[in-house]
C-alpha cells in the first residue's frame, strides 16, 4: 500500500456534489481565468472567455454555491459584483470518486479542460514569447521534463516534497510587497507514470553490486 501523505498547504478535496457541480467546460475556465488574474466580474470573464455575461453571471453563482468562488467583500455593487477564488488547492481526483462511472467521467472532464487550458497558454508563451517579453523574461521562464524510473512509493515521495517545497516559495513571494513589472505566471507540476511502456524498457535496470546504473534519467529544458 502507498503512502500518501498530506500537503503541508491548503487543500480542497471535492466530494461527489461539488465534482458534478465544476463538470462544465465553462466553470472550468472560469475557475482557470480567477486562478490566473485575479478577481473578475462577470462582464470582465465575458470578455476574456467571449461569453455573455449573463452565461458567466449564471455558472459564477453556481460555482458560488459550492464554494469554488466567492464574492470579494468591499468591492462592487448589487449590479457589478466581484468574483474570487478562494486560496488553496482543489483535489478533482480520489479513489473514492473513481468508484463511480458518472464521477469517473466528470473528473475525467474536468481534468480535461484544465489540461486543454494549461496546453493553450504555454503553447501560446512557446510560440509568441520571444516576440513580446523581454531579455529578462525570456532568461527566467523555463519548460523542463524529467525521466526516471520510480516506484509507487517513490514517485509520492518525489511528488510531496516538490509540492512543499513549491508552496513554501510562494508563500514567501506572496508575502513580500509587489515588485515593479510583476506579472501573472504560470507554473505546472506533473509527476505520472507513463503508459504502453515497451518490454525493453525493463532492460536498463539497477544492476547488483558497486556498479554503476545504466537507468535512464534525462533532463530536457526548453525556451522559446
């Protein structure tokens, strides 16, 4: 049995209901555009997903109803409210939901679409970066992959402390004032097992002994 331990961040793990309730393409990306710019209104969402606002004011109060958004205290009117998303993590995937067809399917929906999400914007930074960020920005960002062979256990272990460590950074960030030229970023984590794995993969293991490992492990990192 794998061990799995807790994050040590805020984190959201959605019951059967609220899954149901976030397996719409549209709620999907308006949880995306909160998560990537901030508070919005619905006429502001319409604009940046090109909807009506009266198709984003409708899937924001059913977001609201389960907690996925929430309205920003102090700000706006009856007429123009502001939209956030609460902090923390949400958890879509669980091997309580799998139990089920109809939850097996809208996870698989909503991952999905915040995968199809993920995809457009850093296709959007690989193809049209270099032409409209500068020096700075292009010597930071990166795109990297790396391959290893893992167990189960091991990969949990990889997987939490890249988590922890990713959130204690941006805490930090957070809590500093704002510098000059911030900007909204991006920045994905996948760790998997990969599929359809040939038979000779199973050829390049740890041999016994003081020998060297013939395991592959490769780092790739990409700009644009």
């Amino acid at each position: 049995m794998v061990t799995v331990r807790e994050p040590d961040f805020p984190l959201r793990k959605v019951d059967t209901a609220s899954l149901k309730a976030l397996a719409h393409p549209l709620r999907v990306q308006i949880l995306e555009m909160l998560s990537r710019y901030g508070a919005q209104t619905a006429c502001g969402l319409a604009d940046l997903l090109g909807e009506s606002s009266g198709a984003t004011s409708y899937h924001l109060r059913q977001l609201a109803k389960f907690d996925f958004v929430r309205e920003v205290e102090g700000k706006g009117t009856a007429r123009e409210r502001w939209w956030e998303r609460p902090p923390g993590a949400i958890q879509i995937t669980s091997p309580e939901l799998a139990t089920s067809p109809a939850t097996q399917e809208a996870s698989r929906l909503v991952s999905r679409e915040f995968e199809r999400n993920r995809q457009t914007v850093l296709a959007d930074f690989m193809e049209h970066g270099v032409d409209v960020l500068d020096a700075d920005w292009l010597q930071v960002a990166t795109v990297s992959t790396i391959n290893a062979r893992m167990s189960a256990d091991q990969l949990a272990r990889y997987a939490h402390a890249m988590e922890a460590l990713g959130h204690k950074l941006l805490e930090e960030i957070r809590s500093e004032p704002e510098e000059d030229g911030a900007r909204p970023v991006q920045i994905h984590f996948n760790a998997f097992p990969i599929l359809g794995v040939p038979a000779s993969a199973g050829e390049a293991r740890k041999p016994s002994g003081n020998a060297k490992s013939t395991q592959p492990q490769s780092s790739e990192g990409k700009k644009p």
